[in-house]
C-alpha cells in the first residue's frame, strides 16, 4: 500500500533535522531528494515542478494551478491548497486540505484530526482515509464465571541484580552520545537553540503545560507514526537547547569565555547524565523510582514544551512583562523605595 511508502519517506525526510533547513519555492537538487521545513509558507509554482516528497511542520503549502509536486506531501500543524497535481500522497495531521475543482491527487489522501474542503471536480486516484477509532467486536455467548485472581509477591525493596557500573556506564555513554549531538546541532541551528531556550526559562509553566498537551496528542494519535516520531525529534532537539543554556550558565559562574559548541556539550552531557542517573536510581530501588520519576519528567515536558512554542525555534516567545509602580499624580507620592540588599 503507497501509505507504507509514505510513511517509511517521511521518516527518512525527518532524519534530516539536524541539517540546515530552509523554504523551498522550487525544483529540489536531484530525483526525488525531498524536503523537511519548519514554520514557513511554501509555493510550487507552475512551470516549476517539485521533485521528491516534502514534509513541513507548522506552515502552508499551496500549490498553484497547473503545478506539480512529484512526490508524496505531508504537513503536520498546517494546511494545503492545492489547484495543481500531487502525484503522491497527502498527509495531514491538525491543519485542513483544500482541493480547487483542478486539483488532482494521484495517492491517498490522509486525515489525522484534520478538515478536508473539496470542490466539485476535483480528483483522488486513491483512498480517502480519516482517523476514526476501531470496530471492536464483542462476542456472543454467556459471560464466563470470574477467574480467582494469582495474587502477587510483594517486590523487594532493592533489587539485588543492580550492576552500578553497567548501568551508570551506559548513562555516561548516552551522555557522550547526546553531548555530541548537541555540540553538531549548535553549529546549524544556533539561533533556533537560543530561541527554544528563551522559551523555556522564561515561559517554564507554559512550556511544561504545551509539552504535556503534545504528549497527551501524541499518545490519543497513537495508531499513526507522525507524532510519535515528531514528539521524540521535539524532546532532543529541546534536551540540546536547554543543555546549551546550562553550559553557559556554568560558564558564566565559573568566568569562562569558552565556544558554543563547547558550551552546548558540556551542558548537554552534565543534563543527560543527571536525567539518567535518577532514572537508573529508580531500577536499583521501586520505592525511590515512585518520588523521583517525576523530575525527569517535567525536564522532559519543558523541552517538548518549548519546541512546540517555539516551532522547533522559528518563532520568538516573548517573556511575562513586570509592572512599573507609578503614583497617583494627585497624590504627588514618590515610589516605595528599593529593598537594601
């Protein structure tokens, strides 16, 4: 089925988000080479035809009359206006399609939380597929007698078969791994990362409460593979920012000028090794996993959090505004003087 092929390019098309990104407005490089965007409007003109699948998070695509798009088109917060030819298919999760009356779909159409708007004449080769909850069906016949339960040995307290070193070995190599992400993202998308960490130091609640709401989206959008595999590019892209900004504070209080790259891996390594060092305390012991699981979580919701807002650091978010005293002007009372430190 094409939405197999689909699904398989778009995971291939989000592999390149740590690569420089960009709107696109005509023919791509090579055959069927494919785009990934973030937080754009993008055009396909006619006369210019797109080659390869284009995948975009959080924008428009509009594809003029007599234009084509030679491969399959995918837009995640976004919506479509198309009066050419996609001889692909056509995803879209929480945006709206329109279909001109020249427009001609060559695949399936796919709705995941979205509208479609479709005028007379227009054309799809293949399925219309919206996402409606399974038919369970539920056997006749007499309901069985209830089954006396096995009950449970309580779990130990400790588990004996904790290896400290195995497990805080593969934390400090996870680590490395993600500090070497970070200091490669820093170098292509240094401003996205300032913006991601603008938001959540500024915004912390609202960022935790937009990464919990994704997560709960994300987890109600289950039966598709889009915003499972979004929300995990969300959490490191948004461990990477927040982990650059700990690596210039600890700069900064240790009166070091050192470089991005060098800031954004060692915040990174010292954040990772952090989250994973809680989280291997809870596999050595079930009772401090229940009072300690929720600090890597609300780390987590805060990084998927402020990508959202951000749009993966395409946009800015602005800051609470603080009050400025100011008397009554027929009062003639100067402002409360400042607390001595």
């Amino acid at each position: 089925m094409k939405i197999k092929h689909a699904t398989l390019t778009i995971l291939l098309l989000l592999a390149m988000l740590f690569l420089p990104t960009h709107a696109v407005y005509a023919q791509g490089p090579g055959p069927g080479s494919g785009r990934v965007a973030f937080g754009t409007n993008i055009t396909i003109e006619k006369g210019e035809p797109f080659e390869g699948d284009l995948v975009l998070f959080g924008g428009n695509v509009t594809v003029e009359k007599d234009a084509e798009l030679r491969g399959d088109l995918v837009v995640i917060g976004g919506s479509i206006l198309s009066e050419g030819l996609v001889k692909g298919d056509v995803v879209v999760v929480g945006g709206q399609v329109k279909l001109e009356s020249t427009a001609v779909v060559g695949g399936d159409v796919v709705l995941v939380g979205g509208q479609l708007q479709r005028e007379e004449g227009a054309r799809i080769e293949g399925e219309l597929i919206h996402n409606t909850a399974p038919q369970i069906d539920i056997p006749e016949g007499k309901v069985p007698p209830p089954l006396q339960p096995n009950v449970p040995s309580l779990p130990t307290i400790i588990n004996v078969d904790f290896n400290p070193f195995f497990a805080f070995g593969r934390v400090f190599i996870g680590s490395l791994l993600m500090a070497a992400l970070g200091m490669l993202a820093v170098l292509f998308f240094q401003e996205r990362l300032d913006k991601v960490a603008h938001a959540a130091v500024t915004q912390p609640l609202a960022a935790g409460g937009v990464g919990l709401l994704s997560v709960l989206v994300g987890a109600a959008l289950f039966l598709t593979v889009i915003p499972l595999v979004a929300l995990v590019f969300a959490w490191l892209f948004g461990m990477v920012a927040i982990g650059r900004e700990v690596g210039e504070r600890l700069a900064k209080a240790l009166r070091q000028d050192w470089a991005a790259a060098l800031n954004a891996g060692l915040g990174t390594f010292l954040l990772m090794f952090v989250v994973g060092s809680i989280q291997t305390l809870g596999e050595f012991s079930w009772v401090v996993g229940c009072f300690i699981w929720i600090i890597p979580a609300v780390i987590g919701l805060l990084a998927i959090g402020s990508v959202v807002m951000t749009r993966f650091g395409a946009q800015t978010v602005q800051g609470p505004v603080r009050g400025v005293y100011v008397p009554p002007a027929e009062s003639g009372q100067a402002p409360p003087p400042a607390a001595q430190a």
